[in-house]
C-alpha cells in the first residue's frame, strides 16, 4: 500500500479551502501539501526507509504536519507527551531508537537529532516526490505506554491499521453516529493528538476535505470561544473535560451546537447529567483500545437522550457494537468473560492467528445488545483516559527511594476516574516516610501526572501509616 497517498489525495483536492486553524490563520489544502511534502522529504532523509522519529510537540498545524510527513515518508512514528516531565521524555526517546525527533519551541535542545518546528514550515516551496509503498502490517505509530527496565511498552499500529481506522470513522461521522449530517462540519481538537482525538477526528476530517480547529491544549473557555466564532460541530473530549466545560457554560447554552465524543474513562452519572442538561444530549461515548480499534462500541446521542430522561442502567454501559466490528466473550474462570474483538483495525502483534485480540475487559453484554465493563483481568490502571501499568511506577518509587525495599502499585476505585494510582510502600528499618507532597514532588520528575500515585501507604516494621 501507498503510504499517506489518502491524504495526499485529499489535500490536492482541497487545494484551495481552508482546511486547518490553529488560532493564527487558516492553511489551505495546498499549504498543508506543500508543507506534508517537505517534510516528509527531510525526515526520510534523516531517519531512512523504515526509520523511526519522534514527535513531541503541543497541538499546532504544524504539528500535524509532522503526523502527516512521517505517514507520507513511510516511517513509524513515536508520539511522546508533550506534558511528560524531561526525565520521562529522554527514557521514551532512548529505549524508542529514535533516528530524529520533531519537536516544538518548548522542547528543542534535547538532542542533535531534532528538527524544530516553526511558522517558515509555511514559507517552504517543496516539488512532489514519489510516495513510499509500505506493507500493509508496517508499523506506521507507537503509542507509548511506558518505559521499564524491560525496555519500550508500546501498542503499536500497522499502516493496515491506520487505514481501517479512517474509513470506520469516515462511515461514523457520515452515518450519523457521531452527530448530525444536515449541518456545516468544523472539528475542534483539544485533546492532544497522540491520543483518541487523533483517529476519530482530527485525521479522518482531513481524509475527508472537511475543516477543522486546533486548540494547542484543553482550556474550557478557548473552546467555548472557538465553537462560537467557527461554528463547530463536533469535538472529542475525556469526561472530565466535558465536567470542566459544563461548569464554564453560560447558563443553559442555548447557543450551542456541538456534538462531543468522549471517551477513555468512566463519566460519574451526575456530571453526566448535568452536562446533558447544559449542552442537550448531543454526546456519543466511544469505547476502544488502540490495539484493539477504535471505536468498539458507541453509546449514542439517543442514549444519552434517555440517561438524561431518568435512565441510571444505561448510563453504566459502554454502548453496542459498532457495525463492522466482532466481539466475542471468552471465559476466565470464576463465571468471568474477557472481551475479544476482531477488525481490521486490531493490532498485528496483537491478533491470534484467526485475528481476535483478548483486550483483558472483564466484559458482559445484555439481550439489547449494550456492553459493560467489570474490571480488568491484568494488573493495569484505567485513571481518567490513561494506562497505568504497576511496574513502571514501582521502578520509579524504587529508583527515586533507595530506602524502598518494596512497593505494591494497584488501581483502587475512585468515582471520577474511575480507578486511582495506590502505592503501598515498604520502607527499611529505622526509616521516617516522606510526606505525600514531597512523595508525589519526587516522583513527578520521573513519571509523568497522571502515574503518580495518588493514594500512598506506607509500611515500616509491617505497620502502615498514610501520611497526610
């Protein structure tokens, strides 16, 4: 297959509408082109056939463009959190093997190998070069989970992958799942590209020559404003963000027209009511996983029409099966079922040889055909949108405490992210423990936020205290 040629193709025929504001200007289709081109060239010629570059990078146009050139160049990028503390970002970039990385302003110097972003991307005149052919199960992006002494935790997913993922979401947003059709599309993203914004909004709206708006970051006020003045019509968001956002509305919102998709954690039954009170019930849940698709289930606007109308069961479930996909539940003892699922859009390293991919949900489907979840049957963490997984976090409080000689990290629940980061640590004879503030201050230079431990327990001569 054609790497990018997708893309390529859209942005030619869309030579001459706007297509991307990043709060500076619009880009045009033959911008953004010219721009793709470019680049693409540049990182080829820095990181090979087949090499791999990394992108850390807050949302921009331009930062797009750095997604677009390595899909176009036919390599495997390796998004890293812009918000990931520089210890965090150096160990990704080291245990990646990353032959050059894209980054912005905020976060040159690092390294030789970078290529800096900056607004002259825009004054570039690049001629057309041949696009890559690429196999289908290529990897065409890492995303990034952690980094233990056993190396890179990433999902990878294929050009294959990529592929199906687009087309999915195409047929979703024109079908009417993910909103209305009758009306003018403009896509907002907030959410930071690496995550699910990227596969359900952001590049399915440039496949298809529609508009869009990028906000460098989540601020609930920008995105009032921006759905305003570039009459939006659909955004993704995690709950919280959507709680945020619904405490910042003008009363009754009466003005707004946009339909959110969300996703990635639990959305507390009460916030989710008020914001369906705020906004209407313009609100479609996505479940997934990157290496298993996304989406795999939808809980739609008429759903949420009915958790607003009084519904509490259905606010618990995850929604029904998106056409195209197949689930499976396989059982794992103790009257447990985990969820398989197959698609195109399934992971190859994931995929047994008949294509399912075991997704360690603990999962159940009732006769009207809506998913829930009931735990997991691994040790990770679900808090608010992000996998935590145990053992990055114990080498992080053991690397930092030499004093530590032992730590349990678990999810415990907790009612707005569905799951917090406990630690219980073990400390050597004669130890005093640090205080949560500087416990959390410590290891916030090695791990970013959302893995620091949010509930910590402390044990000296087998007696636990939770400082304070």
């Amino acid at each position: 297959m054609i790497a990018g040629r997708r893309i390529a193709n859209a942005l030619a025929a869309a030579a001459d509408d706007p297509l991307v504001h990043d709060g500076d200007t619009w880009r045009y289709g033959a911008e953004l082109d010219a721009a793709v081109a470019w680049l693409s060239t540049e990182l080829r010629g820095r990181a090979g056939l087949g090499g791999r570059v990394g992108i850390q990078a807050w949302n921009s146009a331009e930062t797009l463009v750095a997604h677009l050139a390595a899909e176009r160049a036919g390599l495997t990028r390796v998004p890293i959190d812009p918000g990931a503390p520089a210890a965090e970002a150096n160990a990704i970039r080291e245990a990646a093997a990353l032959d050059a990385v894209v980054v912005d302003a905020e976060h040159a110097g690092s390294g030789a190998d970078e290529l800096v972003l900056s607004t002259k991307l825009w004054e570039v005149d690049a001629p057309h070069t041949d696009l890559v052919d690429v196999e289908a199960d290529d990897t065409a992006c890492q995303i990034v989970r952690s980094v233990t002494a056993q190396g890179l935790l990433a999902i990878p997913i294929s050009y294959g992958n990529w592929a199906a993922h687009m087309a999915l979401a195409g047929r979703l947003w024109r079908s009417g799942v993910y909103g209305l059709v009758d009306q003018p599309r403009c896509y907002l993203t907030v959410q930071q590209m690496m995550y699910g914004t990227s596969l359900v909004g952001t590049f399915p709206f440039l496949e298809a020559g529609w508009p869009q708006v990028i906000l460098r970051s989540f601020d609930p006020s920008a995105v009032l404003d921006a759905a305003a003045r570039f009459g939006v019509s659909a955004t993704f968001m995690v709950p919280g963000m959507i709680t945020r956002l619904a405490e910042k509305a003008p009363d009754g919102a009466s003005d707004w027209r946009v339909h959110v998709l969300y996703g990635g954690a639990p959305f507390p039954l009460e916030e989710m009511r008020t914001a369906i009170r705020t906004f209407g019930p313009r609100f479609t849940q996505l479940y997934g996983r990157f290496e298993g698709g996304w989406p795999i289930t939808v809980l739609d606007g008429h759903d949420h029409a009915r958790i607003g109308a009084g519904d509490d069961t259905l606010a618990t479930s995850c929604g029904r099966v998106v056409d195209g996909v197949d689930v499976d539940l396989r059982a794992v003892g103790d009257g447990r079922h985990e969820l398989r699922v197959r698609s195109g859009c399934v992971s190859p390293s994931f995929r047994d040889p008949d294509g399912w991919c075991s997704l360690g949900d603990v999962a159940s489907i009732d006769e009207q055909g809506y998913l829930r979840l009931h735990g997991r049957v691994d040790g990770m963490i679900n808090t608010g949108s992000f996998h935590v997984y145990p053992d990055e976090v114990v080498a992080a409080i053991l690397a930092t405490y030499p004093a530590a000689v032992a730590a349990d990290v678990q999810g415990e629940p907790d009612p707005r992210r569905g799951q917090a980061v406990a630690a219980t640590v073990d400390w050597a004879v004669g130890t005093v423990p640090p205080s949560d503030s500087e416990f959390r201050s410590q290891l916030a230079e090695r791990l970013a936020k959302y893995k620091v431990p949010r509930v910590i327990r402390h044990r000296v001569n087998s007696q636990t205290t939770t400082p304070h």
